[in-house]
C-alpha cells in the first residue's frame, strides 16, 4: 500500500507517497521529474540510474525507496552541490570537476550512461582523488556505455582528478 | 493566411491547445520556442509536413535579433551531426557558429530527413548548403538595394552586410529579413533511392562558397548538446511525461522466435493474475497485449505478473546450429561479380596464371544486437481526428506512415516528433515502442507512454545480421592476388513491425522474400583490390524461420571484413610477406592507400610477416590491420568512405581470453565538417568494432531468443577498453560521404589478424570468446601433431 515517505534529494526534504517496495528510480523520475538518474535495465546492471546515498553508489533502479528513508541521496543535478558541502567550498560551482572534464575532453555521444559515469566518477574521486588507470577501470567497470566512449571518460576523470585533489 | 488553414492538418487552435495541454514543464519551452522559430512562416508548425524542398524557407528561418534557424529534419542520435548541420549553415550564410539554432524534429516543422545511413552530413548537409546559399543570395541581393551597393561590393561577417572599405554602411540579415519569408523557390538537391545524388541542371543556382575559404566548416567546434547532457538538463525521450498519461507495458513472450513462423498467439490472459495491483487496465487487440497504470511501477509490476498463456512457437535451429542451418537452406543465387575466370586459375594452378598459393576458409559471424543503453520509450496521445507522437524514430516522416496504418488516420492528422533516447545504431525497438504507445492510447483514450524494458528491447530487436561465408584465394609469386571468390549465405529482412502484426494481424511479411536487401553481398566491398578474376555469389535465404533483422550500424559489414582481410591476411602469410605490404601490392586506390597509411605511421607499423614472432609465453602479444567501409550502392551511388584500422591485442594462451590493448582508426570521409566530432566517432566504432570483435552475440534456443539482459548480452566493458588513436584524413575538396560506420568493420577484422599474429592460429568465427579461442588453438595443436605423425 502507498504511504508517505519523506526523503533528502539534493539536500532538501520532500514528502512523496508511493509503496514502500517501489524502486527509488521511479520517485525520483516520475515525482521528482529528476533527469539525471534514468531507466537503462531496472537489474541493476548497467548503471544508468545510479545516485549517491550518503556519498555512496547505488543502483536507483533495485533500491526500493524504503530502504533510502533517512540517507541523503544527491543526484547529478545536485552533485556540485554535494561536491562544495564535501570539499568545504564557500560556494557551490555549477558543475563538478568531472562535469567540466566530459566537456572539455568532449567525451559524450548519446550521454544516456552518462549520469550513471558521472556519479559513479564522482563517488571515486570522493574516495581517492588521484585514481591510477587501472584503480580508474576497476571502479567503472560496472558502468557501461554502448557509444564506446569509455577512453574519453578514463581521460576526463584523470583531468578532473588534477582539479579535485587541489580541492581536497 | 486563410489558403494555409485550409490545407490538411489539425486547425492551428485545435493544435495548439492540444500541444499546450500534452507537453509539460522544460517541453513546452521548447515546443513554444518551436513555434516562435516559425512565425516567419504561417504555415510552419500549424500544418502538416514535409514542407516543399524546392523553397528556402523550408530550411532556414531569419530573425529579427540576426539569428538565424534551420528545420533540417536530421536529429541527434548522439553523433554530433547537428552540430556539423549549424556549421554547414553558418559557414555558407557566413554567421558564427551560435547564430544558428536548431529545432525540434517535428513533422509540423522539418523537412524530411532520415538519420540513417550516415548522411546527416552526407545528404542533409548537401541539401542544406543549396539552401542556404540561395538563401545568401537573396539576402545579399536585398542589402545591394539597401545600401545602394553593387552585391560584388558586399562583404558580410556575423550577418551584418557591410560595403567593402565602408563599414559605416552597414545592414544585418535581421534587418532586412527578419521574421518574414524567403519566398524564393530553387532547385534542390535530389537524390535517386536513399542517397544517390542527381546532378543539379539550373545554370542560375547560386554560386557555394569556395572550399578553401571556410572557417567554421572543417573546424573543431565543441558540441552544443554536451553541456545539457554532462549536467542532466538534457532531455531524453525517457524522461518526458504529459499530464492524464499512463505508463504503459507491452506484455509479449520473453524474447522473439523464428520471423514468419512463430507470429505470438494468445491463448487466454488470467486477469486474476493481477488482482492485487489495483486500478492497471490491460489493453488486448488481436495479439497485442499490453497493461497501463497511472503509476509506472503498478505498470512494471502488472506486466510481469499477469499471466497470458501463448501458442508453442516453431522450432528454431538454435544459436549453434544457425550456420548449418544456413548452409543447408534452399537459396536463391546470385552471382554478384564476375571478372575475369576465378575457375581456370583455381582448377588450373600449374597452368600460366601461376597460383603460387593457395587458401580457404569458412568464417562466421553472429547476429548481434544494437544493445541501445534506453530500452525505447514514446508517448502516443491519440484523439478521433488526430494525434501527437512522440518518439525516438530516426526517421519521423516514415515512422508517420507506419502510425497511420495503425491507426486508420491520415498521415496528415498524425504529428510525430523527435526527442532524443540513447545510441540506437540502426533499427533498434523505436518503431515497435512508437506503435505500441499509439495502439494503447487508442485502445484507452488516454495519453499513453510506452516504455520497454530491458528485455523488451533485448526480445524484440532487429538484429544485425548473421553470416556465413566460404572464401578462395591465390596469390602469385609476387604476392600479387590472381584469383579471389566470395560465397554469402545470409537471409533478408522483416518489413512488418512486430506490434503491427499481432495488433492488426498484418501478414509477416520480408522486405526481400528471397533474402537480401540491405543484406545482400555488394561487389563494391570487395573492389577495391586489384584482382584480375573475381567472383562473388550471395547464396539469399528467405527470412522467415530466422530472427529478426535489420540495419545495425555498416550492416553486414563486419561480419563481411571480418572474412574479407582475414582472408587477405592469411595470403599475405602464405605469401611470406608483411599484411601491409600485401594491401600496398594489391590495391591501387590512393584513397584506400592513404587511409592504410594513415593508421599504419600512427601505429609506428614495422613490416614483418604475421605470426613469425611467436613466443612460448603464457600471455602473447599481436597486431593486425583490417580495412572497412560501409558502401551499399543502391544507397550511395559512388559516395564511399574509407577506412583503415590496426589493432594490438594480448591473448592468454591458458585460458583463450583476448584483450585489446590499442585500435588506431583512420577515415577518410571527404570533406569532414567537424574532424574533432569525426575523431569522437572514430573512438566509439574502435570501442564499439572491439565488442562486436570480442563479446556480443545474441544467443536463441530452439524456440526463443535468451540473450535478454546484459549478462545473457556481453559488451565490452569500461576495464576491458583499449586505448583508441583517431586519424581523420581531412580532404576538403571532396564531398563529405559520412563518418559512423566505416571504422567499424576495419576493426572487428583488425582484432581478427592480430589474434593470428599472436598465436599462429586463424580464427574464424567471432565473437572471440576465450572458448572459441581455446578450441581454435587446440585444433590448430592437434592438426600440426597429426601433420608432424604423418611425415615420421
């Protein structure tokens, strides 16, 4: 049965009703009207839906919305926000480090898997802002993108490396 | 404008409220600023399409602040072409870049255009730059009575027309056009088919910039729809709702089964089976099954619970038996080309033509499919006298005809438009998505948003093609190639969509009954060796009992590469002589030369024979060279790409598994608009060719597909990527002939050779998957030990 969920998408509180076993996707999606996270598989497979719950990865698509109640969830849209609360910046910059780097290295074609690239990008230079190749390829082996631009995102997270660990 | 409304179409107040009411939020920004781009003209947006090629302002629309907007009916698919469209029009019109705007595809608005075959630059970008050059002139002949100027005393930056050593005098294109028509009819260019250009005749069309003059076209300019789509403001087909829409699901079998034979029957719906999920509406006409909920994951849920049992469908031979099955089919022959005497140098090796070697072999290759990232998503709202669909169709005009079969309405009641879904490289589920939205919302009254799930899209594809081909050569002393023949085995396409058959029981019917079509062996792929007896037979098996298929980015051509420069590879070998030496002896075109060169200098190419540097270790290393294009002639007429690849790979010998390490990709595409947007696209076929090359097959048993998510479907994956060198061959005076296919092929046939080159042994079927590799290996060892038993 539906019920009322409160939820902190992008640092702010909203209240959506729906039943507690629906995939976090959809709230986002058809509640929120959100267009980062976006329906790729709805197996968790491929990482088009992917958001951050407390600065962690997970896959929007198989989390029920139950199950993120009480966890800050931030997705491509607020991520230069998250990013200046995790940085301690004075003011949020309006995109991340590796937003800017996809544009500069001009890395996407279609962009659809880019949500899932971004957030899971960010999530590791969060972790560990100066990411070697193969640490890099480890931690975006489970996204994956169908225009074969895989060499240009490895390019724009070791360029947007460089900006975050200046940050950091 | 009264003659206007009187023509077909939805009346303009019935349209705009319908167009107010459906499209919600960031669309209808977009859709109003649409409409505001066609007030120049009082027909554009308020009557059906296509508008009239022969007239400027079917294009190009001039506004009052000196922008300027073109309606070129070709859509992003994630290429760039768009971006290429604003730099052909700036350039001729001579704007910057950002005073050209682009629209919505929309049939109320665009002329009609597909986004196939690679020829939004090719073929739209052709069309576009008449038009903008008759547009210049009319332009320029208005600033001459402006300024009281001769035109040859104009010069014109930034669309301010100003007199030459006079720039107090000055006019913008705003000024003297701005929000009013062109008027001005001109004779366009045509093409015969889909792409063969016709010759223009009228001596008074007006004169094309000179080549060496360009600034904007041939230059890097950055995408405009990156920074949306980096920053999630870019909207996708997927994320578009419409107030009182259901979320709609198609409830098919899991996965398709033989074409023409196993058409879905539904045998009864156990309504009971979704009791529990209230308020879903199932919606059933003839075969066609689908549920609709207000809310998507009701929908989700309610289409994979309700219970509809099918009729058993015909066997099928199975992903493994496939080829056998091809071999075995009653075909219909064709011999394709027939030069020289291939036999009397075959069956005469001792005679004067001197075949000093000799090889054959039989290669495979898998159907395979387009895997887009966005299972495909559209909204139908459809009324008695109209509807507005919309869609993620590469080609809107036809997706409109296949709708008005559907829908029993006039092509001129439907308003189909474009929003972008993810990569789709071809004939992806688009059609099946569309159609279902419009026989739901029919059915239901209602604006209804179909979206297919994973395995939807994965079932239901039209797959690129599989194939089976023997092949024959000799080479001469010289390395010289005396004799080369090609037999296909392949079968031909659907034309019925899926969603059309089992709602209005439309007969299965091919688009070639005896196979072929888009699929057909072509004498161009293989002309461009220098071989004196030639001989290609398509052996065509009709479609049905097969899977699906249908155009997948260079349809057929990898598979046809993948067995075209492995077998030059393997003559190269027998031939004592490094590969690209052996195309250098063997072809002449400077083009194809050129391309060769270009990747093998990137490379740092070293000449020496394939496979004379075998090692005992466990992880071997290799390199190989293919080359591709994507030349259908019927299509194209003589517009050929070229393209050339080398690729180097690690194969583990221990457990068969192949890594690519690095592709250096080289195209010669003509006149390339932007190379930087050329090079991207070089990187994406690299990236793309390695997964066609190493992992992708769709897998059916004897009834159904089962290759139906991404573990059933392997792509390559971020880890497993190699590093890509692009080389754009820019040749600004030749016509631009298109950049998303060509490399593609070159590459699966380049992993191929280089495999060869690590480890001796030819593979000849792919996907190379560790198994196969392993095999090939293992025969290879007992072959070579029953060959050393025979000489003891």
């Amino acid at each position: 049965m539906a019920s009322e969920l409160q939820l902190r998408v992008n640092e702010k509180m909203v209240a959506v009703t729906a039943s507690p076993e629906t995939p976090l996707l959809y709230v986002l999606t058809d509640d929120l009207a959100l267009q980062g996270p976006r329906f790729g598989c709805g197996l968790g497979q491929c990482g088009c839906c992917s958001v951050l719950a407390d600065g962690v990865e997970i896959r929007s698509c198989i989390t029920p919305v139950s199950k993120v109640a009480g966890k800050s969830i931030t997705t491509l849209e607020g991520l230069p926000g998250y990013y200046a609360k995790r940085m301690k910046l004075k003011t949020a910059p309006e995109l991340h480090p590796l937003q800017e780097a996809m544009i500069e290295e001009q890395a996407v074609q279609c962009g659809y898997c880019y949500n899932g690239q971004i957030i899971k990008g960010a999530e590791l230079l969060f972790r560990n802002p100066q990411p070697t190749e193969p640490q890099i390829r480890s931690a975006m082996n489970g996204h994956l993108c169908r225009c074969g631009t895989y060499p240009r995102i490895l390019l724009a997270i070791q360029r947007a490396s460089k900006k975050v660990a200046a940050h950091a | 404008m009264p003659e206007k409304e009187k023509r077909p179409g939805l009346p303009r107040r019935n349209f705009l409220k319908a167009t107010g009411s459906l499209v919600a939020g960031f669309s209808a920004a977009d859709t109003l600023s649409a409409q505001t781009a066609g007030t120049d003209n009082g027909a554009r947006g308020t009557v059906s399409g296509p508008p009239d090629e022969a007239e400027v302002d079917s294009y190009i629309a001039i506004h009052p602040d000196n922008t300027v907007t073109i309606f070129s009916g070709y859509v992003e698919l994630g290429q760039g072409g768009p971006t290429a469209l604003r730099q052909i029009a700036a350039e001729e019109l001579d704007l910057d870049f950002d005073q050209v705007a682009t629209v919505r595809n929309d049939t109320f608005m665009c002329t009609n255009g597909a986004t196939y075959a690679s020829m939004t630059v090719a073929v739209g970008g052709t069309k576009l730059r008449a038009a903008a050059a008759e547009a210049r002139r009319v332009l320029l002949t208005m600033a001459s009575e402006r300024l009281k100027t001769p035109v040859e005393a104009l010069i014109v930056a930034r669309g301010i027309v100003s007199v030459k050593g006079g720039a107090q005098q000055s006019v913008t294109y705003g000024d003297l056009l701005g929000g009013k028509a062109f008027n001005q009819k001109f004779e366009p260019v045509s093409y015969r088919a889909v792409g063969v250009e016709v010759p223009r005749t009228n001596p008074n069309n007006a004169p094309q910039k000179a080549r060496a003059e360009y600034k904007i076209a041939g230059s890097r300019v950055a995408r405009f729809d990156i920074p949306d789509k980096v920053s999630g403001k870019y909207t996708y087909m997927q994320h578009v709702r419409v107030p009182g829409m259901l979320h709609g699901r198609i409830v098919w079998p899991r996965g398709q089964g033989a074409y023409g034979m196993s058409l879905p029957k539904v045998i009864g719906i156990d309504e009971e089976s979704i009791r529990d999920i209230p308020g879903v509406r199932i919606v059933r006409r003839g075969n066609f099954v689908g549920v609709a909920a207000e809310r998507q994951w009701d929908a989700v849920r309610a289409a994979k619970s309700l219970k509809v049992t099918w009729e058993t469908f015909a066997p099928l031979p199975g992903s493994d038996g496939l080829h056998d099955h091809f071999r075995a089919a009653k075909t219909k022959d064709l011999v394709v080309a027939n030069a020289g005497d291939f036999d009397a140098v075959w069956l005469d090796r001792e005679g004067p033509r001197q075949a000093a070697h000799i090889a054959s072999g039989t290669y495979i290759g898998p159907y395979q499919s387009h895997g887009t990232m966005a299972p495909n998503c559209a909204i139908a709202d459809v009324k008695e006298d109209g509807a507005l669909v919309m869609c993620s169709d590469q080609a809107i005009y036809q997706a409109r005809t296949g709708l008005a079969q559907i829908l029993g309405l006039p092509a001129a009641k439907i308003r189909v438009q474009y929003y972008p879904g993810s990569n789709t490289f071809g004939s992806s589920c688009y059609g099946e998505a569309t159609q279902a939205a419009a026989i739901m919302s029919k059915e239901l009254g209602k604006p209804v948003r179909v979206q297919f799930s994973r395995e939807d899209e994965f079932g239901w594809d039209n797959y690129g093609p599989a194939h089976l081909a023997d092949l024959r050569g000799a080479v001469d002393a010289d390395g010289k190639i005396v004799a080369f023949e090609y037999q296909a085995w392949g079968h031909g396409s659907p034309a019925t969509t899926t969603a059309s058959q089992l709602a209005l029981g439309a007969a299965a019917a091919s688009s070639d009954p005896d196979g072929g079509g888009l699929f057909q062996l072509r004498l161009s792929q293989n002309d461009m060796y220098d071989i004196p007896n030639r001989r290609l037979i398509d052996h065509r098996i009709p479609g049905k009992g097969y899977m699906r298929i249908g155009a997948l980015r260079a349809p057929l051509d990898p598979p046809y590469f993948f067995a075209q420069e492995s077998m030059m590879d393997e003559l190269a070998w027998m031939a004592r002589l490094d590969p690209y030496e052996f195309h250098k002896r063997n072809i002449s075109h400077p083009r194809w030369l050129g391309v060769l060169k270009a990747a093998t200098d990137a490379a740092k190419w070293t000449p020496r024979v394939s496979a004379s540097n075998l090692s005992g270790a466990k992880i071997v290393v290799g390199r190989g060279i293919g080359i591709g294009t994507h030349h259908l002639p019927v299509n194209q007429g003589d517009r050929i790409t070229f393209a050339a690849a080398v690729a180097e790979v690690e194969v583990n010998k221990d457990n068969g598994a192949v890594s690519a390490k690095h592709i250096w990709g080289a195209i010669d595409c003509g006149l390339a608009v932007n190379p930087a947007i050329v090079e991207s696209q070089i990187v994406g076929m690299s990236i793309h060719g390695t997964s066609l090359a190493l992992k992708e097959e769709v897998r059916f048993d004897h009834a159904h597909v089962t290759s139906l998510d991404w573990n059933t479907y392997q792509t390559l994956r971020f880890g497993e990527h190699p590093a890509v060198t692009p080389i754009v061959v820019q040749r600004i005076d030749e016509r631009s002939s298109g950049a998303g296919e060509e490399v593609l092929p070159a590459v699966v046939a380049a992993i191929g050779n280089a495999v060869f080159d690590a480890t001796g042994v030819r593979m000849h079927q792919f996907p190379m998957t560790p198994a196969r590799v392993l095999a090939a290996m293992e025969a290879a060892r007992s072959l070579s030990g029953s060959r050393r038993a025979g000489e003891i």
